[in-house]
C-alpha cells in the first residue's frame, strides 16, 4: 500500500492532524472547480451548511484535531474564507479599536494641584510638617489616578489660617493656575490648612464649583471628604462650622491667660518699654523709662502735641526706644495708650518719683 497524501497548506480553518479524514479534507478542497474534479467529499457537503454545523461535523470526525482556533488565520482572508470567518475577523478588530480607545482614555489622568500649609515650627513638629503634608497628597492622587505635577504642589509656609486663601502668597498662585489651566481637583490634608472661618469657606467652596473644581480633604476623622457630591459639601459646612467654634474658644482661653499675666505683671510678650524682665516669668517697671513714658503722655494729653511732633522731639534728645531704635509717630501713641504700665502701682516707687510735674499727671483709666 503507498502511504499517505503529503497534505498540502491549507490557509484557512484550523490545522488538522494527518489521519485519513483530513487527507481527503485536503484533495478534495484542491481539485474544486476543475474538469477532472472527483466526486464531492464529505468535507463539501459541510461546506453548504451552516458554519456551526460544519464545526460541530469536524469535532465529532476529528477528535485528535487540536480544539484551538489560531486566531492569525482568520485575519486578512478574502475570497477564500467563509461568512464566518469574516465575522469573527471583524469581531477582532473592533476588538482591539475599542481596548486602543479604552487604554487611551486610561492614560489621560485629570490634573490636581496640593495645597500645604504650616504657620508655625510646633506644627511640624507636631506631624502636621510640610514634608508629611506633601507626601500625604502624592499618595492620594496616586491612588485616585490624578495627575499632581511637582509645580502643581503649593506651599505656605508661616502663615496664618485666619488669613484668607487667595490673600496668601501660594493661594493667590494656585488660584490663577486653577482658573488658567482649567484644573479640576484641589487636593489638601487636612480643612484647617485651608480655612476655618465658615463664611471664607462656603464663599470659597461655592467660587470653586462654579468652574467645575473639588476639594478632597484627605485626613477627616480617619477618612476623606470631598465635594464632587451634596453630601460631601454638607459635612465640609458642618465641619467649618465646629473648626470655627475652636477658634473662637482656643482665642478666649488665649485672652484670658493673656489678662492674668499682666494683671500679675508676668511676662507675656517680648521686650516693652518701660519695663524690665525679673527672670523669665516675672516683671518690673524700669522707672527711667517710666519717666519718658510719663513725659510723652503729658504732651500729648495736656499740651496736645502730636504723635509726630512727640518723635521728632524725643529722636532729638537723644532718647532711643527699649532696642535702641528711633520713635515714630505709632511707636509714641502706642506707648501713650498702653494700659499696662498702670500695673507700675503695684510696684514701690523710687524716692525721686514726683517730683516732675508731668509725673501721674494723666491718668490711665
């Protein structure tokens, strides 16, 4: 018996092992069409069915073929290939139109700017450092797939909360980096660093949805907040309104520590005029400086001189002020309206106090 057929490339459906089937698969696909044709083969019955049938023939006659389909030839056929060849090529490529699509849409992340602020050292030190605020930030646009460039990071550093946001130096930047550039998303720690009065806030907050642009507040009782929704702006309201309370309480208890320490004559800022540092807490009146207090308040008060023509008369004796600076005309009017140098009457005068006419010759109250 003579062996078997060489089965020759077949381009179109899948590879088929060399059994007897396949090899009449082959001859008789070849010699379609021609004179001396032979009779159809079983093969070209299938072809006049249904693409599935045909499939499903094949996997019944031809269980040691191989079950996978390689996707390669049924891309780029034309007149050779059946319908369902072309569908499932067309399938592909939109396919792989929609996953390009889909990838580029992916790779375009919305842009964010930071906004880091500290307003003294005892906040770096107490976690809050700009460092620590900064990192906290790229973690969360990482995480959010945000695009947070190093320029788009905004930092204040030694200034006050009570200061409004677009009057600080990196607010005022950030803002016009905001309205120029179409940002969409500003990212910050913690809501202090940004506001704690509640009509800068919601003032803020709504100037900011007007163009499309949300807060995300990351470090909020151990969650985030932002206000992309009606529920986000409602507890960012709530919680402005507790931030401003706090600042209101932490400024009376400040008030009041402040009285006590000078009714008691204790130290309570840096160097003031007229008075002279015991140790570190405890104050005494410098009698010396007393006296030049005494002598302004009487030009002023009694003789009706100006803050200007005090300066000038008191820069021309030669006399300096407590670090050895000029006087100016606010310098001599602060010093006259100081209520605290009537604290000097719990203190036991020099012999010479007195004898001047314009000693005690005003009163405090």
């Amino acid at each position: 018996m003579s062996g078997p057929t060489e089965q020759p490339d077949y381009p179109c459906g899948p590879i088929q092992n060399g059994t007897e089937n396949s090899v009449h698969v082959s001859v008789g696909f070849l010699h379609e069409g021609s004179e001396n044709s032979v009779q159809p083969t079983e093969f070209e019955k299938l072809r006049n069915t249904h693409p599935s049938d045909s499939l499903n023939s094949g996997a019944v006659h031809h269980s040691d073929a191989p079950s996978e389909r390689i996707i390669g030839q049924g891309v780029g056929l034309q007149h050779d290939c059946n319908e369902s060849v072309i569908i499932n090529s067309r399938k592909i490529k939109m396919k792989c139109m929609l996953t390009k699509k889909h990838t580029e849409n992916n790779g375009r992340k919305e842009r964010a700017v930071a906004y880091v602020r500290v307003s003294s050292k005892k906040q770096a030190e107490e976690g809050v450092s700009i460092p620590a605020q900064t990192d906290k930030c790229k973690a969360y646009a990482l995480f959010r797939t945000l695009g947070l460039a190093p320029d788009d990071i905004f930092i204040d550093d030694g200034v006050s909360a009570a200061t409004h946001l677009w009057s600080r130096p990196a607010g005022r930047r950030m803002r016009e980096v905001i309205y120029q550039e179409r940002i969409g998303h500003i990212i910050v720690l913690k809501m202090d660093r940004l506001f704690r009065d509640v009509q800068d806030c919601l003032s803020t907050v709504d100037e900011l949805a007007g163009f499309g642009v949300d807060i995300h507040i990351l470090d909020q009782n151990g969650g985030t907040l932002d206000t992309s929704t009606s529920m986000g702006r409602f507890f960012l309201t709530v919680i402005a309104s507790l931030a401003e309370l706090e600042r209101g309480q932490i400024s009376e208890r400040t008030k009041i520590a402040m009285k006590h320490l000078k009714d008691n004559a204790r130290v309570f800022t840096g160097p003031v005029f007229g008075w002279d540092r015991v140790d570190a807490q405890k104050l005494r009146p410098n009698w010396l400086e007393q006296d030049k207090i005494d002598y302004m308040r009487h030009r002023h008060y009694v003789q009706n001189w100006s803050g200007n023509k005090i300066a000038k008369h008191m820069n021309d004796m030669g006399i300096r002020g407590k670090m050895g600076g000029t006087w100016s005309s606010s310098s001599v009017l602060r010093t006259c309206r100081y209520h605290f140098h009537e604290n000097r009457n719990m203190f036991t005068a020099p012999q010479w106090w007195g004898k001047e006419p314009y000693h005690d010759s005003v009163s405090f109250s």
